[in-house]
C-alpha cells in the first residue's frame, strides 16, 4: 500500500501527479494533481492505493472523499484527441500534467510524478515507477484522474453508442474493436494510432477495387 514517506522525505508543499489514458484507442488523456498541505485523512490513508487495483465503487468513494476534504488541493487537466495527434501521446500526457500542476489552488514546492519521465513543472520533481502504488499523493492523483476520465467516457458513450466506452473506456476491447470495424472512426478515435488506422483498414470491403487512394494489401 502506498504511504507519505516520499512526501515527508521531501517536506513543504508536495504534489502527487499521475495521468490516466495513454493507451486506450479514442478520448483525452487525463491528468491530476493532488496535494495535501497537512495531514492525510485517515479513511484515505488506509484505502488509497493504484486505481487500477480497486473497484470502481470504491475508487467513487474515494474519489467523493478526496473532493469533499477541504485539506486535499486538486488539479486536473487534459489533452484533447486533437493535442495527442499533433505532438504525440508522450508529449499530450506532459501537457496534461502540466495543466493539471497549473490549476492546484496553491504551487507545489516539489513534484512526485509517477512513471520514468516528466515535463518541466517549474519546480524540481522526481519520477516514480510504479508511484501510484507507493506514494499516497500520487495515488490519490490516479484515482481522480481515472473517475473523470472514466465517466466522460461513459458520457460519450451515449452519444456514440457502438464502441462500448461506458465499459471499456476507450481501450481496444473486443467490442471497441467490433464497434471500428462495423460503424469506423469518431471524432473522438485517435486516428494516427496505428491500432486504429490498421481496424480501419481492415474494415474497408476487400471487394472495394483499388486506387491511389486505397491500395490493395
């Protein structure tokens, strides 16, 4: 379970960052940043941990918690299908930290970001591996930014019905991958994923006859 030894080795202001959808085939990439100026409430520390790793109605809970305590800050901010097109997934999920540093009610001192690279926040920072399972702060980060990200999936879903978000979140599942072949691409699909552009491709009738365009394979 992750704990706050990072962030007291550390002292002063400290922010947990961590995104969420580098990976799934359509939608924003989401990031957070949390920080706790003083103490970490208790039903918090003893539950926080990888949002991959709890329930989703526990990681609701959790998330419930985390907004309502007026001693936990909180950042957000994403990267649009169009940012992660133009400068790649790498670079949009930066961005997204960044923007999500940028809107915490007060400026980190130090940075805790999990993963094994990190953007210039304007402070000094430290990347974690595997930090959403050792650092309260970051994992915290994880768990917002997986519930909003989540449930915009799950609204998008509603309009755009045929690609299963609202369970799969974007990701490439089998009913995802159903939804590409049979309806293609929505605005939301992130087109220059080769996954994407290689269902496409396969979607396309072979009886279709070949062009400049469309070259036979």
């Amino acid at each position: 379970m992750p704990d706050y030894t990072l962030e007291h080795a550390h002292g002063g202001r400290v922010a947990g960052v961590d995104e969420v959808g580098r990976g799934p085939l359509a939608g924003p990439v989401v990031a957070a940043a949390v920080m706790f100026p003083g103490s970490v409430p208790g039903v918090l520390a003893d539950r926080l941990d990888d949002s991959k790793k709890l329930k989703p109605a526990l990681r609701a809970r959790l998330y419930d918690v985390l907004l309502a305590s007026p001693d936990v800050l909180i950042g957000v901010g994403a990267a649009s299908v169009a940012e992660i097109e133009r400068y790649n997934i790498l670079r949009a999920s930066w961005l997204a930290m960044q923007r999500a540093v940028g809107r915490l009610p007060r400026s980190p001192e130090f940075i805790l970001v999990d993963g094994n690279a990190a953007p210039d926040f304007g402070c000094p920072a430290q990347c974690v591996v595997g930090g959403d399972g050792i650092s309260l702060s970051i994992a915290a980060a994880s768990v917002v930014a997986k519930v909003i990200r989540d449930r915009l999936m799950a609204r998008l879903a509603r309009r755009w019905p045929a690609y299963g978000w609202e369970r799969n979140a974007g990701y490439g599942t089998a009913i995802h991958r159903a939804g590409l072949l049979a309806q293609g691409a929505s605005p939301h699909h992130r087109a220059a994923f080769g996954t994407v552009r290689r269902i496409l491709q396969a979607s396309v009738s072979p009886s279709s006859p070949p062009s400049a365009e469309q070259p036979s394979c």
